[in-house]
C-alpha cells in the first residue's frame, strides 16, 4: 500500500533549528503536512487534538523527553499504534534499547540526512 504524503506528520524538538531541518527534509521527500512541538506535553495535546501518521520526535527535551512522550503514547489506546521515530545524538546502545523497550517503531541518530530518513520512514511505513 502506498503512503498517502498528504498524512499529517508531527515533528517534536526543543531546537528550533532542529525542528527546521526535519522539516525541510520531510519536504524534499514530499511531505507538507507537517506539525511541530517543542516538548513532549505539547506534542501530546497535539497528538489528543488532531490525527497524525507519523510522529518524528527527539529523545533530549525538557520538561518531557522523548521517551517519557513514546510511553504516553503507547499508553494511549488511541494513538498506541502510531509510528514513532525518535531521533536523538546519542549512539548509546542504552538508549537504543530504552527506546526500543518503550515501543519505537525506530531510531535515528544525528547528523542524518534526507536519504537516511528516508530510509526510516520507508521502514516504518512501507515504500513511498
């Protein structure tokens, strides 16, 4: 089944730049639809208030981080089946296997590119 690119996509990072960045690659992949939040609360009310396909988050946030913000979701009968991407700096295998544990559809770690994203998207949603 083909990714409808007209889905909404929310994008969570506390770095304004971040947030840019991800954006501009979902774009160059054909994806406008895309949200932003700056924490994982404020990515929750979102996620409670509107329908997304995909959830791009970072792991580093405060007050909630993007761990604390996958448990929630997955927690949530409604949004527990929504693919989760986390991103983060770290290449911890820790933090891989927390994010794992948490119910992460996957994992991407800075730097990253359009192709890598790509890549990880096509993994958690089937080839676009």
């Amino acid at each position: 089944m083909a990714v409808n690119k007209e889905m909404a996509i929310l994008v969570v990072d506390d770095y304004k730049t971040m947030l840019r960045i991800i954006r501009n690659l979902l774009k160059q992949l054909d994806f406008g639809n895309v949200d932003d939040a700056t924490d994982g609360s404020a990515a929750l009310k979102k996620l409670r208030e509107k329908e997304y396909g995909l959830v791009i988050s970072d792991w580093n946030m405060e007050p909630m981080t993007g761990l604390q913000l996958i448990r929630e979701v997955r927690s949530d009968k409604k949004l527990k089946k929504l693919p989760f991407i986390m991103v983060t700096a770290e290449s911890k295998t820790e933090n891989v296997v927390a994010a794992k544990e948490a119910g992460v559809s996957n994992y991407i770690v800075k730097p990253f590119n359009a192709e890598t994203l790509k890549q990880k998207m096509v993994s958690v949603l089937g080839d676009f």
